[in-house]
C-alpha cells in the first residue's frame, strides 16, 4: 500500500473545485469506452485495479487484508492501493479525475457524491443492481437511496451511521450528576449541560451552532429541512431561532470559551473536545465512537441528539464508487459488492466504515463483535434506527461541502461577537445559496 502525505491548505481547497471542473470534460473524451464492459474480460489477462480512501492505519490494515480475501477467491485480479488521512484526499482525488487518472474505485462521502455523479466521474451502478452483479437487497431503502443521484446509483454505502451525541460518563458519575436523556428537548439539554458546567467546572457540550448535521435534525424537527432539492429547505428566521439558541447557551455558560470553540470545530475526530477533556459533551456520528474512545480513558455514553430522534435517519458514512472511464468496470463492481456482501470480508472490516449496509451481515458481526465500544454503537444505532421516519432526506447537492464550511464560518461570527443572530442568519442564507447555485 502506498499512503500518502497530509495534505489540504486553504489554496488547495479552492484548487480542488477547478480541478474537479476540468474534469468535466474527461468523461466526455472517453466515448464507448466508457459504457460497458472490461477490456481484459476477452483477452483472459491479469487485471489490476486501483484504488484509493482515505482513513487510518487500521483501516488500510483492515481494507488490506479485504482485498487480499479477493485476490485469494479471485487469483487474476490485484490490486494498487492507495490511501491517506482524510485531510487532502479529495485535493488528489480532484487532481487525479481531472488528469483522467481517477482510480477504478474510489471511496467519497455525501460531501462530493452529488458533485462527481454530476459531472459524468462515476458509474451509473443501477444497471449492475438489475442484472444482479451487484446487491443491495438487504440495505435499508433510505441507505440505498442514499447514494442515488439524479436517479441513477453513484456509490454504494459500505456503511451506517446518524448522529450521535457522546458524553463523558466518567465525568457525570465522579460528580454525581445524571446523564442525558435521548429524548430530551434542546432546552433540557442546553440546562443540563450549564448545570454540568457549574458543578463539574468543566463546560457541559461544545457549541453546536457550526455543527452542520446539528442545524439539519432541528431544522427537520422544525418542519423544515437542509435542503429541498437543488435549494435550500430553510429561511433567515429558521437560522435566526438557530444561532440565538446557541447565543442563548453561551450565556448561561453551558458551552466553552470562543477559542475553544473554535479548536472543537475542527473535524479531526482525536480534536473533539470530548477527548481532548474541554467538554463534557460533543456532536459526531455514532461510527466514530469507538475511535473517540481510542483517544480518552474516560467511559463514554452515546444518544439521539436532542428533541425527536424519529427525524434522524440511515446516512451513508462513506462510498464506494466505480470510475466511469474504468478499463475494468465489471471487475471494479464485483469488487464493491464483494466488500459490502461478503461475510468473510465483512467480518474483516467490521465497523470502521459504519454499521455494515447489509442488515445480514450486521447481525452476525453484532453477535461476534467484542470491543465495548464497538458494541454500544451498534446497539444505539439499531435502537434509534427503529425509529426513523419515513422520509429521510436525499443525498446533498453540489456545493454541500461549501454550505458546511460557510456555517462553521457565520457561525463563529456569532460565537466571537461579531455579528447578531439576525446578521449572521442573512448572510449564511446568501452564502449556502450561492455554494449550491440556488435561486
């Protein structure tokens, strides 16, 4: 395997999105070659297929030895991997589509998914799902849907999650206090967490007012949504009664100071204020429990978030998608549904992704699982997930990445004072308008 430097400067950000653009045109240029079939399926040669994630030493340990599984069933195929931290990845990911050199499979997130399956990057897999090849039979609905785009499949999820909140329960017990309730409203919960900052002198959550899929549960607890389609499912008052909630915890000290904020915005799992003792509480996703918990001696708890979890629903932790202009399409397809179908792989996996998307397969790895952590996640998640709603939301617009880094944005605007619920609610509606091209 070959891991990659760190990377992802602000300029390289910027970069990624005029990559990306210029890689409109590859998928363009590469005509029949592009729609169907494997170059070496006639020829009865070796196969080689790249691929490429972004992760942890373990999970390139547990990739590894997946794809070993593979080549051992399947002796004429291997394969070049490549893997990096997550900081960076979609820079090279960019870099490489808009050379024409994306890798046959490639795993991405619902940041980017929209923005690659609209640009012609990634196979259409719905063809392969009713010709049998691939298999999604045993997925839940909205976790399928969840990788369709414009109606056609771009990635299949390789894992479940939804969010989660996780506190300190080392921290409630040595002081006697109770724990959060899945179940509690937002009021409940912001004085619960000032009264765990008052008698545990510790400030009771981190501030969630930049946390982007925070604001998306209230705005569905509201009526409301993150988006509606290709626009946004929220006005300047929804996000007004957003920021002065967080406004208001401020001040009743539930939260920490705005530098520490700040540190706890980072998406850096081993940053979140949780682990690093700054808070007793943080907003994450219940995949990431049990590297939380790698990060701190301290028992952890995990819920809903506040107020109706029904809102919560099956979200893709992550992808795998198929290169469009891939010489080895129905090899790299076979690939995927080995990943997310086999139970051999799947047992070597386990839940670093998420919940396996096949429910099958999760009871088994559920049954055998034996990390704690591990454990608790997956029993949350299929407590909360029994009460999903029936509408779960769709997978996000181009610009999605945009309109979560504009909130963490606007948001600390607010957090450091420097402008009002009002002014920060008008300019984050402008400024997630324009990053997904609303009207």
């Amino acid at each position: 395997m070959e891991p990659i430097t760190r990377g992802g400067t602000p300029a390289q950000r910027t970069t990624r999105r005029r990559l990306l653009a210029a890689a409109l045109t590859v998928p363009l240029l590469l005509g029949a070659a592009a729609c169907g079939g494997d170059d070496d399926a006639s020829s009865g040669g070796k196969t080689e297929l790249s691929i490429f994630w972004w992760g942890a030493e373990k999970r390139a340990e547990l990739t590894d030895q997946a794809l070993a599984l593979y080549t051992q069933k399947h002796p004429d195929v291997t394969f070049k991997k490549t893997w990096q931290g997550n900081q960076g990845y979609f820079d090279k990911l960019a870099t490489l589509t808009a050379g024409g050199n994306a890798p046959d499979i490639f795993q991405i997130d619902d940041n980017y998914i929209s923005e690659y399956a609209g640009r012609g990057v990634t196979l259409d897999l719905t063809p392969y799902t009713q010709d049998g090849k691939l298999d999604v039979s045993k997925f839940p609905e909205s976790l399928r849907k969840y990788g369709e785009v414009d109606g056609k499949l771009a990635g299949v999820a390789m894992g479940e999650n939804t969010q989660g909140l996780v506190y300190n329960k080392t921290l409630l017990e040595k002081f006697k206090l109770p724990e959060p309730k899945t179940g509690m409203s937002w009021e409940e919960f912001i004085n619960w967490a000032a009264d765990v900052s008052k008698k545990a002198k510790l400030p009771g959550t981190q501030d969630a007012s930049a946390v982007y899929q925070a604001l998306w549960v209230f705005l569905r607890q509201n009526g409301k949504d993150l988006y509606a389609g290709k626009q946004l499912g929220f006005d300047e008052a929804d996000m007004t009664k957003w920021f002065t909630l967080w406004k208001d915890a401020r001040a009743k000290g539930a939260t920490p100071t705005p530098d520490v904020i700040h540190e706890g915005n980072a998406s850096d799992v081993s940053k979140q204020l949780i682990v690093t003792g700054k808070a007793g509480t943080s907003w994450v996703w219940t995949n990431q429990m049990p590297e939380l918990k790698k990060n701190t001696e301290d028992e952890l708890g995990l819920m809903a978030y506040p107020g109706d979890s029904k809102v919560q629903w099956a979200r893709a932790s992550l992808y795998f998608s198929a290169f469009r202009g891939s010489k080895h399409k129905d090899t790299a397809v076979d690939v995927i549904n080995f990943l997310a179908n086999d139970p051999e792989a799947a047992k070597i996996l386990g839940t670093d992704r998420g919940l396996p998307p096949n429910t099958d397969i999760r009871k088994q790895i559920a049954a055998t699982v034996t990390d704690p952590n591990m454990k608790q996640t997956i029993a949350v998640q299929d407590e909360l997930g029994k009460q999903f709603g029936p509408n779960p939301p769709t997978v996000p617009p181009q610009g999605h990445s945009k309109v979560r880094s504009e909130l963490v944005r606007v948001a600390e605007e607010v957090v450091y004072g420097r402008q009002t619920p009002e002014q920060a609610a008008a300019a984050y509606v402008a400024a997630a308008k324009a990053a997904i091209g609303a009207s």
